[in-house]
C-alpha cells in the first residue's frame, strides 16, 4: 500500500524538521497555496528524509487555506520551531526566496497532521 502513497519533503532543514515530526513535535506544516495540490483530510502521505528514505508516514487530520497574516501563534506552535517571532522569520524569507511577491496576504495553506507510522 505504502507504495501508492504520494511522497513529500519539507522546502527547508529537511532532516531537522523530520526529526521534529518522529519526536512527536511537529503536527504542522505552512506551504504556500497551490491550488492543485491540496491534501484531502485523511490522506496518507510518505515523508522522506533528504536523501528519499522513508521517515515515515502521515495522515491529514485538517487543512486551513488562509492568508499568511492569519496563521497565529497556537497554530504556529503546531509546528514545533520554536517562538513566534522565529517561526514567523523563518517562513517568510523561505516563502520570498519561492516568491518575492509574498507578503501577509499571500494565500498558504496550514496542514496538521498525525504520524500513522515509522
């Protein structure tokens, strides 16, 4: 089954991040919008370390499509990175270095998300 499952990574300290999601501290992840490639609530997804590996698999438990500025502080904290003010830095130079248009009113997309297995 695991097989058929799509596989993703994260744009950024890839293999740190992962750590963070075996160690049960990142439930989340902040993309930019796409509207071609939203994950359904209860999709399976295999995440990969840098190297293609499989870390584990994922299951979408909600999806928030909003604007950047209203990703608040508890659900920045679902992503395990530390304060506010650093997981807020942090995304938006790695969003201006996909777009430079970005800015608050960018439309991304927030996933939460469980660990199924490893």
């Amino acid at each position: 089954m695991s097989d058929k499952l799509k596989t993703w990574h994260f744009g950024t300290n890839n293999d740190k991040l992962v750590q963070l999601v075996l160690l049960g501290k990142k439930t989340a992840c902040t993309s930019l919008y796409d509207e071609n490639d939203i994950p359904k609530i209860g999709e399976e997804s295999i995440l990969t370390f840098a190297d293609g590996t499989k870390a584990c698999i994922t299951k979408t438990k909600n999806i928030i499509i909003t604007e950047f500025k209203n990703i608040d502080e508890n659900l920045s904290q679902l992503e395990g990175e530390g304060t506010f003010e650093l997981w807020k830095k942090e995304h938006v130079a790695y969003f201006k270095r996909i777009n430079p248009n970005f800015n608050d009113e960018t439309k991304v997309l927030f996933e939460i998300f469980e660990v199924k297995n490893n």
